[in-house]
C-alpha cells in the first residue's frame, strides 16, 4: 500500500538527509559511563531548555513516563491525572505493572481539568484512601485535540498539588508545539513541575529518544531506574545527535505544522457529515467526529494513499508533521471530499 500523506500520527517523520548526515558524524562514547559527550550535550541542553538541574536520555516518551512515576510513587499510592492521559490508554498497563500506582482519573473539557477538580480529587488522610501523592499534566494534550493548556490554569492546578504535598510531573510529548503555539517558553511551563521531559519523535522529527528533566537528586533516581529497565545505552549519541539537531533546526518550524493543521481543519469542516470547528485546532492535532463509520472511511482514504487514525467509532484523527506539506494537505483535502461525499452517513 502506498502511502502518499500520512497524518496518522507525527511519530511517522523520517529523518531529513541533514539530520541523517550530522547523526553520522556524531562523537560517541559510553553513556552508560556518562562518556558520551554528543548524550551529554542533549542533556544539558535539555536541562537548560527546562530550567532544571539536570536531564537523563531516555529510549522513549513511554520510558519517561514509566520512570517518572516509579520515582515520585510508592506502590499504593495515587496520581491525579486528566481520564485521557497517556499512561492511562497508551503505556500497556505500565503505571500498575511497574510503579504499582493507582490512576485516579478526572474530567475535563479538551484533556485538562482546573484547580476545583484537583482539590476534589485530592485524599484526605484516611487509612482506607491510598495516598494522593503525584499531579500530572499533559502539555499538549493528545487526545484533547492538541489543545495548549494556558499556564495561568497550570499554575492554579500545581500551586493546589503542592499545597497538599503531592509532587507534580509534565508529560511534554509535544511541549514545543504548545511552545511555539503560545510564544511562552518551555521554561516557563515546565517551573512549576517537579520533573518535565520532551520527545524527539513526534514533531521534533527525531529517529529515537525523549530527555527528562529535573533535581539532580531526580535524575540520580531515574537514572538508577533506567538501569534497571535496561534502557541505559552505549554509544547512544548516535541517536541523541538527532535530539540536538532537531532542537537546532526543527522548533521554530512546528508553526508550518500548526498552520497545516488549522488549513486542514477548515477543509474538513465544510465536508458534509463532519462536524468540527476549526477554531479549536490550536496546535498540529485534528480530531473530527463524522456521521459515517469513521473505520471506514479511514480505509477509503488509504486507499487513495491518505493515512488517518479511526479512533473511535465515528471519530478520527489526523496529526500534521514535517514530512507533510501544504500540498500534501490540499492532496489529503481532496481525498477527503471524494471519500466523505461518497459514503453513508
Ligand atoms: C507519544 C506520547 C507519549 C509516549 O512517547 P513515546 O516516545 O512514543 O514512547 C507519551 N505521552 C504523550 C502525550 C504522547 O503523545
């Protein structure tokens, strides 16, 4: 099947010739020995990005999260986290299977919640409740449709965690779209949590690897955690050398990706049976609800060489990234027309 436009999701990106070409020049040594100067150097930018004390590479966003949760939680104890968030759905049971935590899940319109419904949320001490202990945001929300959550609303909703003593965590995935979207920094949204990381796979445009960052006395534990799930590497700054390009010379361009994004949005909202308002497209994420079977009407674009992601019966996503021009959005508007015109709804 050849695919000619693939917005099923941003992870999809290749790495450019450029990208490809500063990889392979990359100087390498022991990462596990901390003797990689190329991981050592995507670390200290990551941590400076962040304003933290220091970032730990990691194979991926998932590990990330993963160890993120080991080293705020004991087993028993509790995170608060909007009902869409990723280790919920995406990370195969990880937060029981290796953290032993408890997701306490919470609504909220677009992926995020506000400080009434973390106070809420929060335990009182009781010997039957387990104990509140992690708040976690996630800057985009994914399944919120890419939205930007202000920094007003996550200064409100950490200021209440950590008036109770919970720790915070931020599950930036896609932390430099909401970055480029709002013109506020990384720093900025990253203050007020405790541990914070980025993936270099998804708009980044990066082969492998995400880069968590926080206190030194974090990083020494999610390091030890690392090594324990055999994520520690050898000569990994061949793979961290695309993190270091990309923070070089793909950020600025997420803007191209959102304005992708907005163009395809518009499209699809004037195709009959698709309900969307474009207006609420704010980074490089559309999700569209379709009166057709959207199973369906995903295999009918492939078909026509257009990718999508069916997430729910009449749902479906498509994600914009820089493998996907403006071209390829009107080639994929086309498609749509001809595919949503034609079938039942
Ligand atoms: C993709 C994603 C992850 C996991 O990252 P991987 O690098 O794919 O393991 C975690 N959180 C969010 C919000 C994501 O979109």
């Amino acid at each position: 099947m050849r695919i000619d436009v693939d917005l099923y999701s941003d992870t999809v990106t290749r790495p450019t010739a450029d990208m490809r070409r500063f990889m392979s020049e990359a100087e390498v040594g022991d990462e596990q020995k901390m003797e990689d100067p190329t991981v050592n150097l995507l670390c200290e930018m990551v941590a400076e990005l962040l304003g933290k004390e220091a970032a730990v590479f990691l194979p991926s966003g998932t590990m990330c999260n993963e160890i993120a949760l080991r080293v705020h939680a004991r087993p028993g104890e509790e995170v608060i986290a909007h009902a869409t968030a990723h280790p919920i759905h995406f990370e195969t049971g990880g937060p029981g299977a290796l953290a032993g935590v408890n997701m306490r899940s919470i609504d909220g319109p677009r992926g995020q919640f506000d400080a009434a419904a973390v106070e809420a949320a929060v335990r009182p001490p009781h010997r039957h409740f387990p104990r509140s202990r992690l708040l976690w945001v996630e800057q985009t929300s994914n399944l919120g449709g890419g939205s930007v959550w202000p920094l007003a609303r996550i200064n409100e909703v950490t200021a209440v965690a950590r008036g109770h003593g919970l720790s915070t965590h931020l599950d930036g995935a896609r932390l430099m779209n909401a970055v480029v979207a709002s013109g506020i920094s990384a720093r900025e949204y990253a203050a007020p949590f405790d541990s914070a990381w980025i993936d270099f796979t998804k708009g980044l445009g990066a082969p492998v690897g995400a880069a968590m960052a926080g206190s030194r006395a974090f990083i020494d534990e999610a390091w030890r955690c690392k090594q324990q799930m055999g994520g520690a590497m050898r000569q990994a700054g061949i793979i961290a050398a695309g993190g270091v390009y990309a923070l070089r010379h793909h950020v600025k361009r997420l803007a191209d990706d959102h304005a992708n994004a907005r163009r395809l949005a518009e499209g699809l909202a004037r195709l009959p049976g698709v309900r969307l308002d474009p207006a609420t497209v704010e980074t490089n994420i559309v999700f569209f609800v379709t009166s057709a079977n959207a199973a369906e009407a995903v295999e009918h674009m492939l078909a026509h060489g257009v990718r999508m992601g069916a997430l729910g019966p009449h749902t479906i996503r498509a994600v914009t990234h820089l493998d996907v021009d403006a071209a390829g959005i009107g080639r994929a508007l086309g498609v749509a027309r001809e595919v949503f015109t034609g079938l039942p709804g």
